[in-house]
C-alpha cells in the first residue's frame, strides 16, 4: 500500500520493530528524506537488535557444539527470534 502527500510524492508505510497495542504489526507514514521522532527510534531499535543478533551469533557458535538439549532449544527460538528481526529490516531496507 502506498500513500500519496499533498505534494504529490508516493510513500510505503515503515514497518517498525515493535507491535501495536493489539498484538498486531506497526507501521509509520514517514518522509524518508526528513525522518520524525517515530522513524529515528525505530532506527536506533534496528540498530540495536541488529548487535543484539551478532552477539546471539557469537554465543551460538561457542555452544553449538557443547550445549545440551535444553540450551538448544532455548537457542534455536532466540535465533528464530533475531532472525526475523533481521529480515524484517533487510526487507525495508531493500524496498
């Protein structure tokens, strides 16, 4: 869905990393080229859940190998978790 100004210029809706009140997706109308409160802390939470996921990455990689069924399990939903944060990103990077 794209949303026009009055200027005539044509903008998606920013998905942004956090839910609504609901339970469901939250999004932004933001102007790309002057970025709002709303817009510049989703940035600084991107930022940070993108360290957040290589730090995940480090551990993984020391545990993977020594780490009981417990661990793993625990693991692998933290890794699905971070990875859907980075893929959210990538693709509203990529649009």
């Amino acid at each position: 869905m794209r949303f026009v100004s009055v200027s005539g210029e044509s903008f998606e809706p920013r998905p942004l990393p956090w839910c609504g009140a609901d339970g469901k997706p939250a999004y932004a109308i933001v102007d790309p080229d002057r970025p709002g409160p709303v817009s510049r802390r989703a940035d600084v939470m991107e930022d940070a859940q993108l360290e957040m996921a290589g730090i995940l990455l480090g551990h993984a990689r020391q545990l993977v190998g020594e780490a009981g069924t417990e661990e793993l399990r625990y693991l692998v939903v933290e890794l699905t978790r971070s990875l859907a944060d980075v893929l959210r990103i990538a693709l509203r990077v990529k649009s």
